[in-house]
C-alpha cells in the first residue's frame, strides 16, 4: 500500500475513534445485588487503582481496520496529566506521518504528508460535545479511569463522598465482573470491570438516536503491568460502530516511561493548509 494510502486511511480513522461515542450492550438476565453504598465502595475501589504518575510515555505499535482495509503502524504515545495527550504515526518506523494531540482547549489533527490540519475547540466537534467528551473524559479513557461526563475522572472523588453524586452511579453484578453505569441524557456510560482487582477492562459508551441510529465506542484494555505502583494495560482495542462504518483501532504499548523532555504542544508550520471538521468527515466517510 502506497505511503499516501497509509496516511488517508490512518490519519483520518483515528480522530473519529476519539469523536464519537459507543455502547455496552447489557444481559437481561443480570440483576442490580447491591445497595448505593455498596455501589460507592466499589466505585471507590475503581478510583482508588488510578495512576498516580504525572506523564505516561510509550513506544506503540497501531492497528487500523476500516471496513475491509486494514494497515500496521508504529508511533508514540506521550501524556501528561490534566494538560495534553499526543499520538504519533509513524510510517516505515522513521516518518512521521500524522500527529493526533489533544489539550485541554482544542483537537489538532496534522497530516504530515499532505500537510494538512486541523484544530478545532472541542464545541465545533458535533461528536464530543453531544457525548460529553471533553478533553478530561478523554484523557480518562486513555489513562483507564472512570469519569463523569464534561468533567473526567476528579469529579468521581466528588461524587463518592457526595450524597447528591452518589446517586447517579449504579453497578451490577456480572459473573467475575462489575457493570458501573451512568445514564445522562441521550448518553449511556458503562464500564466493567473485575471485582477481584478493580481493574478497568472496557469502557464503553453509547449516543442513542433514533432518527439516525445509534453511535458505539467500546475500548478494551488487557495485558496490565505494573507502571508507578499501579497496574496500567498495554493493550488497548477501540471499535467504533456508525450507523454507516465500523473502525477498529488496536495500541499495544511497549516500554512504558515517564519521559518528561519533550515540548506539549505542537507548532504548526505555516507551510500546512487547514481543513475543517466536515472536510476530515468527508474523506473518512468515502474510505
């Protein structure tokens, strides 16, 4: 496949993994078996596993599958806590192809090959404001976290020591596992995870519409290691269902770090021409 092709596919697949929403489809046969304060324990459990580093660095290797097509990347992964998250693809192991980077203001997608871009505050994107997917919701997903939606992961801290929080939180019990639920509008938020440990292994959300049809993210994560006195999960696998497509995104991390030398925001060359958000929806629709 042609290095243009790469990028198309790559550059333009990955945003939209990140600007939509997804679902947890639940078993009618579980039951809710605990009471709220149960409930609060266990969120409090799940809480308390959080990663207590400030930056998060890793080598990645990318799986991309849109429809029948589907390619292998290399990049880098590089967080840092409640300020910016950074993708990097990589093509041929040397070339840096695209760069996804998420603040706390704004999206920037850069097609390195192209040069092209696009930066956008997170209300332009019809996407993540509907689903309440803002830069610390985000940024949860990515650092396996709970979170409350258009606020991250702090705001579940509130909440368990919150009678009015405590509230919007239910859990159900499933085999080994938890189901924690949150319902906010069109918006269903779950996440299962174990009850031994109280790891997060899916996270997963869903935009209910019924004149359009619903839109689906469902993030796996597997394979934990111990990172900073926590265990973090080296593999990641985000599937996202449009009435339309289907895109599968796989991050398996290698050598997790905590590298601090390196700048957190992205200067864009005035070399590079920016598109729009319908623009990048466009080509990714015509994959």
């Amino acid at each position: 496949m042609k290095l243009k092709s790469i990028v198309r596919i790559a550059v333009l697949a990955l945003p939209l993994m990140f600007s939509s929403c997804g679902i947890f489809k639940k078993s009618k046969e579980v039951k809710p078996i605990i009471e709220q304060r149960q409930t609060t324990d266990f969120v409090s459990q799940v809480r308390d596993n959080q990663q207590t580093n400030k930056f998060i660095t890793s080598k990645v290797k990318f799986s991309v599958e849109v429809g029948p097509q589907k390619i292998t990347l290399t990049g880098n992964l590089k967080m840092r806590r409640n300020d910016v998250i950074r993708l990097q693809l990589m093509a041929f192991g040397f070339v840096e192809a695209g760069r996804l980077e998420f603040t706390k203001d704004y999206v920037l997608i850069m097609d390195r090959i192209n040069k092209q871009y696009l930066k956008a505050p997170y209300r332009q994107v019809d996407f993540l404001r509907n689903s309440g997917l803002n830069f610390s919701a985000i940024q949860a997903l990515f650092w396996n976290e709970l979170f409350k939606p258009n606020q991250g992961s702090e705001a579940v801290v509130i909440a368990k020591n919150n009678k009015e929080g405590e509230g919007k939180f239910t859990t159900i019990e499933s085999g080994d596992d938890m189901i924690i639920n949150l319902e906010e509008g069109k918006m269903d938020y779950s996440w299962l995870a174990s009850k031994n440990t109280a790891l997060i292994r899916m996270a997963n959300i869903l935009y209910k519409d019924r004149f359009n049809g619903n839109t689906q993210l469902n993030w796996d994560y597997s394979e934990y290691d111990v990172f900073g006195r926590k265990m973090f999960p080296k593999k990641h696998l985000i599937t996202l269902t449009t009435p339309d497509k289907e895109v599968k995104l796989g991050m398996t991390l290698n050598y997790l770090g905590n590298d601090t030398e390196w700048d957190a925001r992205t200067e864009v060359s005035n070399k590079y021409r920016e598109v729009t958000v319908d623009e990048i929806l466009r080509r990714f629709m015509a994959l």
